[in-house]
C-alpha cells in the first residue's frame, strides 16, 4: 500500500500557512475600506477559481501528473501571499487572491485524488478520515497560531513570511508519488454525472457548500463585531474547533469501515452542522463555543462521508478528475452564497448568514428523505 505520510503532512503545512490569514481577510479588507460587495466579490472569487478549476485539474491529475501539479499550486500561493504583502487596492488584491485560490484547489485536488486513488476499499474510511484530519489540525493550528500572530503584529509581516515558507513547501512537493496514468477520452467524465445516483448524491453537497459562503464573509466579523473577540480570541474561538473537526474525521472514517456505508453519517453529519451554524450565534460566549463546536464535529462526519462517496460512486482511474468536478459543484453553492451573504451581513447583522446557511442545511436533509435509499454510499 502507498504510504500517504508526505502528502498528509504537505496538507498540514498548506492549510497551517492558508489559514494563519484565511478566516481574518474580512477584517484586512474592512479595515481597507473595501464593501460588503466588493468583500463578497474577493470572498467569492475563491470559491468561483476552485469551481472552475476542479476538473480540469482532476484530468491533468488522472492523464499526466499528480506531483508537479502540486508543486505548481504551492508557488502559485507563495505569489498570492506576496502580492497580498505589495499591494492593498481592490483589483489587485482580487487577481492574487485568484492566483492563490487556484494554487490551492491545485493542492487540494492532487492530495485528494492521490489519496482516492491508491486506498484499498477496506480502509477507505480510515485513509480518508486522515487526509480530512490533516485539513483540519492543520487549519486549526494556523487558526489559532494565525490570531496570536496578528495580534502581536500586523497582517505585512505575517503575508511575507507565509510566502517564503510556501517556496519551501513547493520544494517538499517533489517527494509526492506519482500514480499511473489513464487512457480514455475526456468526454467518458461526463458519464457518471448522467446516472440517477450521482445526480442525488450532487444535490446535498451544493447545499452543504453553501454555509462556507456564510463563513467567508461573516464569521470573523461576527466574532468581532457581535461576540467582542480580538484576534487572539478569535484565533482560539476558531482554531480549538478546527482541531476537533479532525478528530470527528479520524472517529468517522474508522466507524464507516467499520459499518460499510457513510449515507447515515452523511445526513448527520449535515443536520450537526446546520444546527451549530445557527445556535451559535446565541450572544453568550460559552454557549457560542459550544455550539461551534458541534457544528465542526457535523463537518468532519460530512467531510469523510462525502470522500467515501467519491470512492465508491466515481471510478479510480479518472477519480481525481470526477471528485474535482463534484468539489467544485460544493464551491458553486459557497460562491454563490458569499455573493448574497456579504451585503446581508453588513446590511443585517453578521449573525444572519450563519443562520440562514444553517437553516438551508437541515432544510436539505429534510428534503432529501423520501430518496436517501437511492443513495447507495
């Protein structure tokens, strides 16, 4: 069995360095002056990259290289981060942050199909429970690291040295196994989303999507504008959750291959998450928290499920290209949902998208069961 040690570890830095600024880039750009509009435009411009890029970078993937596609993606966030040290207007800040989100899904894509790729069905759940636990302490540890750093200094210094450690990372990214190649025409991709089963298993996913639109433009300000938070009790109300986000991935991916199905945990994995995204807007901090953390442990069940599905719905040979184009429908619904949630809270209050976001992923389990025994995940 291919060993997944480099990969897992290139996640963890990748998303440790991302997320030291991810989730407080509302705060730069609200203190820069920048709109609601013009702030759901840059928080969407993310999601609309990994959007259109996600298959296209899947086939690359399948037909010619996992590794040096994962290289390219580092240095693309190296530039982004360095461009976001030089500059502050909005067109310029927009075009790297594109650069950068499509380094990103370059990653993200590679690692993932990699992963889909050489995992044996009997420990899909575990592998896959792994490869979401180093997305998640990874975001979490620089979560966390990412408020202490800003709070002590400011966002300049921080940008720059993110953009030197991913030169360093792009180097690492050599040691990424590469797996063999698939023949067969770029339009047999299209075949698997024409079948009944896919098409259901799509529908959910758009949904849960949409509530990381509500999380872009909103969460950070929340924590600041209706909970009181800095930095640093930002970082730690974000990061500890994260960390146990992964947990949750670990304990799902082991029970699935424990039970052979991942459709149960998938459902309650998303009304886990509906449920925290809303109640933790209540304007207690202990209360908040704790429902913070309930809406990460429904993610985590979601995240592994879905990966699960991706391995047992889509075909290994051209896996990372079919799981793209599915992530990419996720990043649809959380694109589109940046571009209605960012007026929504400036103009309502930053607690409104988290609720509404909330309210449409129960509303989707609802709605999905009288057809959850087509799923077949």
């Amino acid at each position: 069995m291919v060993t997944l040690k480099v990969p897992n570890a290139l996640i963890i830095g990748k998303q440790s360095l991302v997320s030291i600024t991810f989730f407080f880039l509302p705060l730069l750009f609200f203190d820069s002056g920048f709109s609601g509009l013009q702030t759901g435009i840059i928080i969407s411009s993310i999601t609309f990259t990994g959007l259109l890029s996600g298959l296209p970078t899947g086939i690359i993937n399948d037909k010619l290289s996992i590794r040096y596609v994962a290289v390219a993606g580092m240095l693309l966030e190296s530039l982004m981060f360095l461009g976001l040290y030089a500059f502050s207007d909005f067109l310029p800040v927009l075009a790297f942050i594109v650069a950068g989100s499509l380094g990103g899904n370059m990653i993200d894509t590679s690692i993932r199909g990699l992963t889909l790729k050489v995992t044996e069905r009997r420990v899909r759940g575990m592998r896959l429970g792994r490869f979401q636990a180093s997305n998640s302490i990874g975001a979490g540890i620089g979560t966390a690291a990412g408020g202490l750093l800003l709070f002590l200094f400011n966002f300049k210094p921080v940008l720059l040295i993110s953009s030197a450690a991913f030169v360093v990372m792009a180097i690492a990214s050599f040691l990424v196994t590469e797996t063999e190649k698939a023949k067969f025409p770029v339009r047999d991709y299209a075949s698997v989303f024409m079948k009944k089963e896919t098409a259901l298993f799509l529908i959910p996913l758009f949904i849960f999507g949409s509530h990381w639109g509500a999380e872009h433009t909103s969460y950070a300000l929340f924590l600041r504008q209706n909970l009181g938070l800095d930095m640093l009790g930002s970082g730690i109300y974000m990061g500890i959750p994260i960390i146990i986000l992964g947990i949750a991935s670990l304990l799902t991916g082991r029970y699935i291959d424990s039970k052979g199905t991942s459709r149960s945990t998938f459902f309650i994995g998303m009304l886990l998450s509906g449920a925290g995204h809303i109640l933790m807007t209540v304007p207690a901090l202990p209360l908040s928290f704790f429902f913070r953390v309930l809406h990460e442990i429904g993610d985590g069940m979601t995240f592994v499920s879905y990966y699960v599905g991706f391995s047992r719905i889509f075909r290994t040979s051209m896996i990372s290209g079919e799981a793209g184009a599915a992530a990419s429908l996720m990043l649809l619904g959380s694109a589109a949902a940046s571009l209605v949630f960012g007026p929504i809270g400036y103009a309502y209050g930053f607690q409104w998208p988290l609720i509404i976001s909330g309210i449409m992923s129960i509303a989707a389990v609802i709605l999905m069961r009288p057809v959850r025994s087509h799923l077949k995940f």
